[in-house]
C-alpha cells in the first residue's frame, strides 16, 4: 500500500494529489492501467510527472 503522507512538491502530498483528482475521476472511463496512469500525470496540478502512489490508488479504484 502506498504512504500517503509521503511529500511529492511544495507541501502536496500523495493524499492531496488524489483528492484533487476524486471528483474528475468519478466521470472518467479508463481501458487499461496506461490510461489511467496518464490520466492523472496529465490531469494533476503543479506536478507533471508519474507520481505511483497517486496512480495506483486510481487504478485500483477503476478496477484495473
């Protein structure tokens, strides 16, 4: 299980890129894990890069 707490940039943490990301998510329709991982990379804010913990935690929410 991913560490949540765990720092990503400038005082976002795992936690708080997935809660940006709840909402637009519940509209999305995802194919395969690929998408979804780029889905949130394009999708989060600030920080444009693979973040796992934030990935996962949507993938496994979509049932990938």
């Amino acid at each position: 299980m991913s560490d949540t707490s765990k720092h990503i940039w400038e005082g976002w943490t795992v936690q708080d890129f997935i809660d940006h990301l709840e909402i637009p998510f519940q509209y999305q329709t995802f194919k395969d894990k690929k998408e979804v991982r780029d889905w949130c990379k394009d999708n989060q804010p600030y920080y444009k890069k693979h973040i796992p913990g934030v990935a996962n935690h949507f993938i496994k929410k979509a049932g990938l």
